[in-house]
C-alpha cells in the first residue's frame, strides 16, 4: 500500500514545493516510530551506512546540520561522531517517492562505520561461489 501524501507529490514539478514539518510528519514511519536512514557521502557517492530516526531526530538533524540518529539498542538519541570523533554533517536530506525512507547526503570526517571502516558495507555476497567476501571500499585506507 502507498503513502497517499507521498504519491500525490508524483506530480509536482520544478520548483514547486511543500511544507516540510507536514513532509516529516506523513512519513511512514516502523511500529516503533523509526524510519531507515541511509547516509551517504556527498562528494564520492559512496554508501556508508544505514541507520535509523524518529521525527525528533529528523528535526534535530535539520536544525543542528549534525547526524542524529536514534539507538536502537541505547533508545536514546545518537549524535554520529559524539564520542568517536568521527562526524557527519548534513549537507542534504532527501525523502523517497513512498515516504518510507530518508536520504542523508553527508559530509564525513573519519569513519563511518564502528570497526574503523570508510562504510559499513564492506561485506560482497558472491553468490556464484557460495561465500561473502570482504572488499575494500574505493578511497579507504
């Protein structure tokens, strides 16, 4: 089933737009009231992670420009780079034609994933050869 607010936005053109605390709020958001994340590097393209926020941290992210997540695990709020160093700032937010996930692009400093990684998504399914095959990302030292 499709978000009706969203679907109706298949026909806007150009530069038409439409208010953004209304946009967040018809976001289809999880039972939990989390909605996927993906930020992604702004300069490269590259991928580096999925995460996931509530409407208090779409709009904490908005004011403050810093990626705030929500923990899953913590249930608390998550400032990407607090406690590591290694920050992402929001330089766009992009919501999908469904409502049902968000588009970050970031600017990064340092790594993006926890095990000291560019992007989380080093791990390759090799399908024809039965394993999974860890691949460094373009750019990662």
């Amino acid at each position: 089933m499709h978000n009706a607010f969203y679907y109706a936005l298949e026909n806007i053109h150009g530069d038409d737009s439409i208010s953004l605390d209304e946009s967040i709020t018809q976001l289809t958001f999880n039972a939990q009231g989390l909605i996927p994340v993906i930020a992604q590097c702004h300069e490269s393209g590259h991928v580096l992670m999925q995460a996931w926020m509530n409407q208090a941290a779409i709009k904490t992210t908005l004011a403050t420009k810093k990626m705030t997540y929500w923990s899953r695990s913590r249930s608390a709020f998550w400032v990407k780079g607090e406690t590591s160093g290694h920050t992402q700032q929001l330089v766009s937010m992009r919501f999908d034609c469904d409502g049902d996930s968000i588009l970050c692009l970031v600017k990064q400093t340092g790594s993006a994933c926890h095990t000291g990684r560019t992007s989380c998504f080093y791990l390759q399914a090799d399908a024809d050869n039965q394993h999974v095959v860890l691949k460094k990302v373009a750019n990662e030292i």
